[in-house]
C-alpha cells in the first residue's frame, strides 16, 4: 500500500490535489492511505517551497502545483 501525503494548510488547492491524487489511485488500482499533513514544521520537514505539496512513500514528487493524473499515476507506480 502506499502513502500519498497532501502538504498544505487546506486550501481549495490542497483538497484539488488530494481529490486528483485519489481520483488516479482508483483509476490505477493502486491501493494507497491518504494523509493531511496541515503542521507547518511537519510540512517543513520535507524541504517544500510553496504548497500544496505530494509526498508519496516519503519521497517529495510535486510542490507549487496541481500534478496531472497521468504523472501522479507515474510516481504511484514506481
């Protein structure tokens, strides 16, 4: 199972981002647990210049923007 992390203070950007990341986990059938992460020294940790911010399985892939599904699908399958 992964984990996809949503880095960001829950703005309508941050809740595109998850409703995107869970709407390409279901398209590929990847099983995946989705976490909020809202603390900003908890969001720090990961070196993210601007939100929102993915983490999938601790590994920072997008910051600053809305991935598409296709790249997000791309990371969840490595």
């Amino acid at each position: 199972m992964k984990t996809v992390k949503i880095l960001g203070s829950g703005c309508a950007n941050c809740r595109k981002l998850e409703a995107v990341a869970r709407e390409a986990a279901s398209i590929a059938g990847i099983e995946a647990e989705f976490v909020k992460v809202t603390d900003m020294k908890a969001i720090m940790a990961y070196d993210l210049m601007s939100t929102p911010g993915l983490v999938i399985d601790e590994k920072l892939v997008s910051s600053g923007r809305i991935p598409t599904q296709a790249e997000i699908r791309q990371w969840m399958a490595a």
